[in-house]
C-alpha cells in the first residue's frame, strides 16, 4: 500500500499513468466503473435518507430486493429508464444542468 507523501500531483497524470490515456480501452474501462460507484452511492444514499428498504424500493420500481442490491454496491448499472424510476420511487427528480 502506498502512503500519503503530501506533495501535489496532477490528478489526469495520475490517472492516465495508472488506468492509461483517454481513448484507451483500460481507461474506459476505468471511467465506467467510476460512474457506476457514483451512481451506486447516490441512490444508495437516497434511499437511506428516505428510510426506505432496498425490498420496498424493489417493491415499488418492480424488481427484485438483489437487483437493488447489486445497482448499490455498483455490480450493476441501471438503464437510465431505471435510473429514473428509482429515483422517482425515492421522490427524488433528475436535472441535467448546464456544466
């Protein structure tokens, strides 16, 4: 395990160092599965914080309890349709905003 040697880097270097450039199949690869534990830990917290069970909010988008499950710890990525219901079911609402 590395440690903490506090000086600053460039975090694109960092990155391209060890999952490749952009464009390359392994920083793809890479990219995916960063958004999918983003995405995994937004509706895992949503969910917390309606105080809902992963089986009541498989109940309520039609699905089963694991699929919940794999969805939050990033095993699975929903359809952005899925995605939507989810967080509709939470009585959360998606925006996309000018970056």
């Amino acid at each position: 395990m590395k440690t903490n040697d506090h000086k600053l880097r460039n975090y694109s270097s960092v990155l391209a160092e060890q999952y490749g450039e952009h464009g390359t199949p392994e920083r793809a690869k890479f990219d995916e599965d960063a958004y999918a534990f983003y995405a995994s830990n937004i509706l895992l917290d949503a969910r917390k914080s309606a105080r809902i069970t992963q089986n009541e909010l498989a109940r309520r988008i039609g699905s089963g309890k694991s699929y919940i499950s794999r969805v939050e710890n990033g095993i699975t990525i929903p359809s952005v349709a899925t995605f939507y219901r989810i967080a509709s079911a939470l009585g959360r609402s998606v925006e996309l905003v000018p970056a």
